[in-house]
C-alpha cells in the first residue's frame, strides 16, 4: 500500500539519508522532501529516490514561516495523498559560536523560529490531519522529532541552540501523549557527533576530542546512523515505544569513571 512520508531538511545531512535508499524510500515511503533555498540540491535527492523506486517530489519552505504551512500540507495532499510520517529534521545552529553573554537576538529567534516553533506548528498542523483521517489499523502513522544531544548536555558556546532543542524534546513527549491514543507513534532521536554540513566547522576540534575517548564508538556518527534509527520507528517496529529518546551518539552521553 502507498505510503508518503514528509521529511523536513530533507536536501543535505541527516535528512538526505532519511529520504534515502537507507532509510523511508527503501522503506517504501514515497518522499515530499521539504527544505528552504536549496532547490540545487534537490534534483540529486529526487533522483536517488526514484531510483529505488519511489516518488519524490521537492517542496521549497521555510518551517519558521508558521503561515506556509497550510499550503505545504495542501500540496503534499494533492501529490501524494494522507501523509503517514512527519520527520522534523529541519534545524539551524547559532549564527556564531561565542560567549553566552553575547547571545544576541537574531541567532536566539533564527533557532526559536525554525527548531522550536516551526517544528511544533507544522507538528500541530500534520498531527491535526492525521486525526481527522479514516484509521484503517493496516498503516502505521508517526511522526519523528530529531533533536540533539544538546537537549541533554550544555554547550554554552551555542547556548540558543541548546535551549530550542530541549524544547523540541520536550514538544516531542507532549505530542507522544496527545496522539498515542490515536495510534499515531511520536518519537524522538538524539543524535550526537555527526559530520554534516552543520558539524564541518568544528570537525578538527572533535577529531581530537573523539581520539581521546569522548565517544565510547571512536569515530565520527554518519547521517546513515541516523536514518536507520528513523527508518526503524517510521515502518512500525516499536508499537509499545511512546516517546523514549533514542541517542545516536556512539555512547557520547553516557556517564563514565
């Protein structure tokens, strides 16, 4: 049966490998990838989707403007039909590493707008749809949050960053509630350490960081790591799971002596 899933972020990173033969379109997803001007990449990721077999169709929005929402969900619906898995990849980091008491307001809202906000209302807006359809118990519905491992440890050198992702945590364990009853599973992956675009400034820093220890894995996460994860969570495969974190980080956050 028809399956569509709309993957935020979906040009580069993590939300690329979702997208991918790795994860939804191996799946047997059919892919509405959502990303904000970067319609250069999108040819290749339709490409690869439909290369394993899948529809894929590019959508140019950005999350943060909660008054596209409508009309992105309405095109998605006239493409492809119900939407049967939201994955919230979308994120910005800071404009600037630096000193917490340098934070200013444009990198504060620019990850607010996008991580935190954008993401519960276009949550809202999918979880609202989902609710209104026909449920048919053959399909399982989900929609997945992917935060950070920032929502559990500090960096005060992008402390906005930080703070929208504990949000988004928390969001996601509201909306596991909420919908649960509905038989519409609400996940959440942590990643930790993985090279991606976003990552790349600070890969010579964790290169020596990883080869003193500080991921029990010695080696970088890939945005492949990820996608499994997702792929696992969006084909129904933890039915009794509501909400439970799972960190992708090579054992970064567990506490050692």
């Amino acid at each position: 049966m028809q399956r569509t899933a709309i993957v935020t972020g979906a040009s580069r990173g993590i939300g690329r490998a979702t997208a991918l033969a790795l994860a939804l379109a191996q799946e047997g997803f059919d892919i509405a990838a959502v990303a904000w001007r970067d319609t250069e990449r999108f040819e290749a990721v339709l490409a690869d989707v439909e290369k394993i077999g899948r529809r894929c169709q590019a959508f140019d929005c950005d999350i943060g403007d909660i008054a596209s929402h409508a009309n992105l969900l309405n095109a998605v619906n006239r493409s492809f039909g119900e939407v049967h898995c939201l994955v919230n990849n979308a994120g910005v980091s800071v404009l600037q590493r630096g000193d917490l008491l340098d934070v200013g307001e444009e990198s504060y809202d620019r990850c607010f707008n996008v991580n935190t906000r954008g993401t519960f209302f276009l949550t809202q807006a999918v979880a609202r749809r989902m609710a209104a359809a026909p449920q048919t118990g053959e399909l399982h519905r989900s929609i997945v949050f992917v935060t950070s491992s920032n929502a559990v440890a500090a960096t005060i050198e992008r402390g906005e960053y930080c703070m929208s992702k504990i949000a988004s945590h928390m969001a996601a364990r509201l909306y596991a509630l909420r919908l649960a009853g509905l038989g519409i599973g609400v996940y959440e992956v942590q990643p930790g350490l993985i090279l991606t675009e976003m990552t790349a400034p600070s890969k010579e820093k964790y290169d020596g960081l990883i080869e003193k220890g500080m991921t029990a894995t010695p080696r970088w996460g890939m945005p492949e790591d990820v996608a499994r994860v997702i792929r696992t969570m969006a084909a129904g495969l933890l039915p009794y799971t509501v909400a439970q974190e799972v960190r992708v980080d090579g054992g970064l956050l567990i506490s050692r002596f």
